[in-house]
C-alpha cells in the first residue's frame, strides 16, 4: 500500500483541531487510511482521538498510508499544514 512521510505542519501538533479536521477528511474518503509515527503502531485516521494518542508535535514526522493516492495527497497535505492559523 502507499505511503507517505509527513512533516506535522501544525504548530499545536496533531491535537484536538488538526486531529477533527484530518478525520473527517478521511472518513469522507471512503478507504482505510492510516497515520502513524515512525517505527509505531497506526492508528485509524478516520479517528480524531486515535489521531490525537499519537502524540506528534510540530515538525515530527509521520507516516501516511492508503491505498488511494488521491487520498493519501489530501491526508498528506492536511497534517503539512498549520490547520490552527
């Protein structure tokens, strides 16, 4: 399956904003997608709370993984941005 390492652009890192946003992005996608930190465990990105359990700050790094490279772009994107400016 794809995937792709990501910069967390947001300055509060994947919290509770962030988290909503990617989530609902997800859900909406309709295939599984995946988020997690390098070498852990991935969480269900259709999840803010697993989302938010990662922990990652700004500027860490985290994997993204889907089937659809549409949606892995747009997953992509969103945690490369600040979603809290």
């Amino acid at each position: 399956m794809p995937t792709k390492n990501v910069v967390v652009g947001s300055a509060v890192g994947l919290h509770a904003r962030p988290a909503a946003l990617i989530a609902q992005a997800a859900a909406e996608a309709g295939v599984p997608v995946t988020i997690a930190n390098p070498g852990g465990t991935p969480v269900d990105a259709g999840s803010a709370l697993m989302i938010m359990t990662l922990g990652a700050k700004a500027g860490a790094e985290v994997i993204v993984e889907t089937a659809d490279e549409a949606t892995l772009s747009t997953i992509a994107g969103l945690i490369e941005q600040d979603l809290d400016a």
